[in-house]
C-alpha cells in the first residue's frame, strides 16, 4: 500500500463510533418514548375499564359507596382513592330507571423517566368515563 492510502485510512479510524454515538442519542430517546407511552396507555385501559365497571355497577346498584369500591378493586394497580371517582348524578340513589348514569376517574399519571418529565412535567392527568342505563 502507498503512503497516501494509509493515512487516509487512519483519518477515518473511530469516525464509525463518533456517528453511533450520535444516532444511540436519538434512539434512546425513542426507545424511553416508547416505554413511556406503553406506561401510559397501560394506565388508560386500567382507568376506561374501571369506568366502564364502576358505570355498570352504579346502574344495577344505586349505591354511591359501592361503586366506588368496585371502582377501586377494579384496577388495584393504579391506587385510585374515592376522590378519583365521580359519580353523575351526584346522588345515584335518585336516578330512576331507564335514566343514566356516567362514572368518571380522574387519574395523575407518574411519569418516571427524567428526560420526559423535563417535557412533560411529573405527573399526566388521564381521565375516562363511562355512561350506563339504569335498570
């Protein structure tokens, strides 16, 4: 090999690693994306289910304390309080049949990662409700 060619390969040695280090930035970046936005959505089926139950309870049962219960058994991961749950209209015992009546959670959201709280703050507010037919 001439002279010429080897120190052209030397001026490139390493510049693989400099440009992986600059793309690993980026994919890491989707990669805690991705984690975070799994976390979440895992979060907001938990908080639809539990309305959609605490909806249908509270129409078969008109019994405020009771599906606020069933609320907080339903998704036990999430730590809900009876605070979280609101029950429309304020006094199920009222409702008559064939009227509705709607359950809404309100959920904060941890978000755990450092890089997305800087973007999104600490906590997500999620929220679901659900509508049912007293029987």
């Amino acid at each position: 090999m001439s002279g010429g060619v080897r120190k052209s390969l030397r001026g490139e040695h390493g510049a693989a690693a400099v440009e992986f280090a600059i793309v690993w930035f980026v994919l890491a970046m989707f990669l805690i994306g991705i984690i975070q936005f799994g976390f979440l959505f895992n979060q907001w089926l938990q908080i639809e289910h539990a309305a959609r139950e605490g909806a249908r309870w509270a129409g078969l049962r008109n019994d405020a304390d009771f599906v606020r219960t069933k609320v907080i058994e339903t998704a036990p991961g999430l730590e809900l309080t009876a605070a979280d749950i609101t029950i429309a209209p304020g006094d199920p015992t009222a409702a008559t049949p064939n009227t509705s009546i709607s359950v809404t959670i309100h959920h904060d959201a941890p978000v755990f990662t450092p890089i997305m709280t800087a973007i999104f703050g600490t906590e997500i507010d999620l929220s679901a409700s659900s509508t049912q037919r007293v029987e």
